[in-house]
C-alpha cells in the first residue's frame, strides 16, 4: 500500500455532449460507461485509484489517432494503459476524462526467425512474447516479476527490468522500433529492424520510459536473441549482507555474467527461512540466488567457478538446484518474499531505489537505524547484480503512515547522496513525482518539461504525470 500520494489535479470533465460525439465518431460499443468497469480501469497497483468518466477499448492505430485528434478539438485528458500493473500510478487518469486500454491490442504479428525479431501490439503479455519466441528457440529476455500480467506496451513505457537484466539488459535493449501515435493525434514510425541504427535523434528510445506522457505505442519491433539451452540456479549464504555483497562485486569482477543475481537480507530471509533446508542460519545471514545459462558446458563450467568463488569469499552455505523442479523452488523463495511481506504488515510501501553496486551494503546497514527512528521494519531484496533494492517499508496499522511517509523520504534522500536513484524499475508517475527535484536538477526538469509541452502543447495525453504542477519543482 503507498501512503504518499500528491493530491488528485482538478478533472477536465467529460462532458455529455462530448461522450456523444466520442459515440458517433469512434462507435457506440467502443465507449465504455459502465461504472464498475470505470471503477476497474481507475487504478493501478500503487494503490491509487481516480475513476475515468469513460474507457476506450483500442483495436487499431488510427481509431487511437483519432481519439487524440478529438481530444485535443474539446481538451478533454486521455490516459493510457496496458496491464494496470504499474506501481506508480502512471495509468491513473489523475484529470479524469478517459481511459484509453491497449489490452485488446494483443497480437503477435510475426516472429522473424532470420532475423531475431519479434513484431507485436502493445497489449501482448510479456510471458506470452517469451512463449512464442521459446517456441522457435529464440528468447524475450526482459522478465519483470509482473510478467503474466504486464503488457510489451506497458513495458516499453515504463521500461522495465527484472532479475535477466544483469546480464541481458532492460526493455530498452530490446525495443528496435516503434509505431506511436503522438498526442497530436498524428502518427510517426520511429526505428526499424535493425540493430543499430544512428539515424537523426533516438525517438525511439525518448518513447521508451516517457511512461505514456509522450505518445501512446500501438506497435513494437523487439529484438530476440537465441534461447539459452542450459540453464542452472544456486542459493548461498553468507554470514552477513556485507560479505554477499563483496561477493556479488567479487563475481563481477572476476568476469563471470550470471543470468540473475539476487539477493535477500535478513530480515527477508527469517521471513522465508523455513522454505530453505539449512536450519538455523544466524541473525545476520543473507542469501544470494545465483543463475546462468548458455550452453550446457558452458553453464556447468561458470557454476563450478561462481561455488568456488562464494567459498572463498565467505558462503556458509550452497544449495545448488538438481533440476528444473529444485531451480523453481528456489525461485519460489524469492518471490514469496513480497508475498509474506504483504500478507504480515497491514501497511507497506515498496521502493525500488537504486545505488551503485558497491553501495548495496552501505544503505543496507543504515536501516536498523532508520527502523529504531521512524518505528517501523524496512525488507531489503532485489537485483544485487544491478544496485536495484527493493525496500519495503512496513508497518502494523495506518496510525503508523506518517512516520512511515517519513522514513520513505528520508531513505529516498539518502539513496540520492549516494549517487542512487529514487527509481530503478517503477517509474515517477503520479505517485514520486514529488520527488524528481531531489534527483533531476532544474535544468533537467526544465528541459522534460519543454519537450512534454513540444510533444502535448494541449496536455491532453497524461496530464499531471512526473512533473509538479506550476513551478513548485522548478
Ligand atoms: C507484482 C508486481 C511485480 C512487479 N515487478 C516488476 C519488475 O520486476 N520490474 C519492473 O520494472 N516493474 C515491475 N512491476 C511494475 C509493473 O509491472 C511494470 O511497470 C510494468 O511494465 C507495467 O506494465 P503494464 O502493462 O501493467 O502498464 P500499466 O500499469 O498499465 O501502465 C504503466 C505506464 O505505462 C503507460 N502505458 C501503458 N501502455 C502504454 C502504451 N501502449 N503506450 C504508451 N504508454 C503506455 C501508462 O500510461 C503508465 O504510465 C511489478 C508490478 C507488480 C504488481
């Protein structure tokens, strides 16, 4: 549950004479009134949730060019969504007006084996894209712990990452080209199929992760690599997070490029500890999971290299996975980590902080502190192999969420003086944009703020979303 949302911005309402003329130009059946399918459409898993006044359901390009000609004609805000999976509130129409939902827009137009390219609608399912491409022995490596759920589009936007991204990357690295309709309602196609390409500025890449405020992307040309033949997986502990952290520098160093590496505090541990075979492991363990893949000689060699490693760097324990049933098992104790946190703690707030590798260990330790000020417990797990934690701050009742919403501020201003970021996956949208000035200078901001006005001078496409409004930030 996020407790710090800036306040709801003034709705731009729809009025009934614009609901009917949305019916007469886009059709009847695609504007949708319904109020529980508006109350479904309203939020995301932030926790914030502002009912649009109606939901289009998009089925092709032009019908969204449309929408957003006809939206800039009468001023009314259009917001739009993939999955609903965000974490952010990017996909909250904070202004109201409407919901524009690409799920529908959910097919696989080719697979190009030759070539390693997958061609697909923004509504596709990540795990479905990984399907498909596993299919012809090829491989759609971003893998966002959402991924039944999350859309290629929602991705795109949001530009995702998970566990893969140590080794192969986030959804950046994947997306070649963009068909997008820009909130003027006018249609460009940027990139194209292949893999470099220097070509005037980078559009494509300014799409990715401008989380829907840019133009709403209704076709995507990824790239595909070759799906890995081997695979293994292996869960250490060590006795404290200091030392898994050197391990995890200490692997990296040495060149070897684990497919994940992931890791879990102690708190996180004694939450799944009974889930693993070692007993008692001490107060301070913490636990690394470790994969790589590739060929299967290959794969055998690396896991031999990272045993040896984690032994002389400190493993009181390694738990390598026989098969297929024990790596899902121990993928199993990871993601129930989440799980456990939310099923214990009537109040939590997930950050998704980043901060240089060798950094892991520092705020880490500064926790305890933190908990013993602000009264609550603060989890630490995530991508050790890319600085990314995920720290979930708890707490027992909603008494508790100012001295929460503090400590969230303050371990926010401490990622910063790092030289972290407050976001490594989940974006600004509605709910951090309090935050970008901590992070952006004005400079920065002022520049994003010109090009969303260059992109939207109407502000009709996700209005209220990553900047503050009127200069508090500037
Ligand atoms: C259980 C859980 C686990 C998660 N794990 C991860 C993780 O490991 N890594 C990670 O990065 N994130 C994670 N997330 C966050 C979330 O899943 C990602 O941000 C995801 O990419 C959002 O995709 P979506 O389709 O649900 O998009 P939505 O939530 O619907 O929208 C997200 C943003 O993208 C915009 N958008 C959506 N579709 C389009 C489009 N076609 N064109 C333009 N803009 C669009 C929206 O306006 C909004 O700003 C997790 C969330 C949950 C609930």
């Amino acid at each position: 549950m996020f407790m710090k949302h800036p306040q709801p911005l003034a709705a731009r309402p729809l009025t009934p004479e614009i609901l009917d003329l949305l019916r007469k130009e886009l059709g009847h059946e695609a504007v949708l009134t319904d109020p529980a399918l508006l109350g479904e459409h309203g939020g995301d898993e932030s926790g914030l949730c502002i009912p649009p006044q109606a939901v289009i359901k998009a089925h092709t390009t032009e019908q969204v060019a449309h929408l957003l000609r006809l939206a800039n004609e009468h001023g009314f805000p259009v917001t739009p969504r993939g999955g609903g999976t965000g974490l952010a509130g990017g996909c909250v129409p904070v202004q109201g007006g409407v919901v524009l939902t690409l799920g529908e827009m959910n097919r696989i137009l080719s697979i190009d084996e030759s070539n390693m390219l997958a061609v697909v609608q923004p509504g596709v399912l990540n795990q479905d894209l990984k399907d498909a491409a596993k299919a012809v022995g090829l491989c759609y490596p971003p893998d966002p712990a959402s991924l039944d759920t999350s859309t290629i589009g929602g991705n795109a936007a949001t530009n995702a990452g998970g566990p893969a991204c140590v080794k192969y990357g986030v959804t950046r690295q994947y997306v070649l080209g963009l068909t997008v309709v820009l909130p003027s309602g006018e249609i460009v196609r940027t990139g194209g199929r292949t893999r470099k390409n220097v070509v005037g500025y980078d559009l494509t890449q300014l799409m990715v992760g401008s989380e829907g405020t840019l133009g709403v992307i209704t076709e995507l040309t990824l790239r595909l690599i070759p799906h890995p033949a081997a695979v293994q997986a292996m869960a250490v502990v060590f006795p404290d997070l200091t030392v898994a952290m050197q391990a995890v520098t200490g692997l990296l160093l040495s060149g070897c490029t684990p497919s994940a590496l992931e890791f879990l505090d102690s708190k996180c541990l004694h939450l799944v500890g009974d889930l693993l075979p070692f007993g008692d492991m001490g107060e301070s363990a913490a636990m690394l999971l470790i994969e790589t893949d590739g060929e299967e000689a290959q794969v055998q060699r690396e896991m031999e290299r990272i045993s040896a490693l984690c032994r002389k760097m400190g493993a009181l324990h390694l738990l390598p996975a026989e098969d297929e049933g024990r790596r899902e098992e121990l993928w199993t104790v990871r993601r129930q980590v989440s799980v456990r946190i939310h099923d214990t703690w009537a109040v939590y707030v997930p950050e998704d902080v980043a901060v240089p590798i060798g950094r892991i260990a520092e705020l880490v330790r500064e926790l305890p502190e933190l908990e013993q000020r602000y009264g609550v417990s603060i989890y630490a797990f995530g991508h050790s192999g890319d600085g990314n934690i995920h720290l979930n701050i708890t707490a027992t009742d909603r008494e508790n969420m100012k001295p929460v919403g503090n400590c969230v501020e303050e371990v926010l201003k401490r990622v910063v003086a790092k030289q972290g970021t407050i976001s490594g996956e989940h974006g600004i949208g509605f709910v951090k944009k309090v935050f970008l000035p901590w992070e952006i200078d004005k400079k920065s901001i002022e520049i994003q703020r010109g090009m969303k006005h260059l992109f939207d001078p109407n502000m009709v496409l996700n209005p209220g979303k990553l900047f503050l409004e009127g200069e508090e930030d500037s």
